[in-house]
C-alpha cells in the first residue's frame, strides 16, 4: 500500500490464533514500513491479549 508524505491510511485486518497460542499471554504485533529510498520506519507495536 502506498501513503502520500505527510497522509494516513486506515487499514483493516484480523488476526487468528491456532489453538497452539497460550491464552492470556501478551504478544507482540509489529507494523513496519519501508520508503522509497529503502530506508526503514521505526516499527509501531501493539501488545495483543488472548483471553
């Protein structure tokens, strides 16, 4: 997907756990991003609860 400078996109997603996730364990979500030079965003985490 691509963002203009300076923009914001809403993205919708889900996420499924396998049975083999262990409930109410916190885990990482990590959302990188890369530019057009190649350089690298710092990555935005989220911590996800499976009840």
């Amino acid at each position: 997907m691509r963002v203009p400078a300076g923009g914001r996109v809403g993205v919708n997603f889900t996420l499924l756990a396998s049975s083999s996730v262990v409930r109410r364990t916190d885990r990482r979500l990590a959302f990188r991003a890369t530019l057009d030079d190649r350089s690298e965003v710092p990555a935005s985490v989220a911590l996800m609860h499976l009840r």
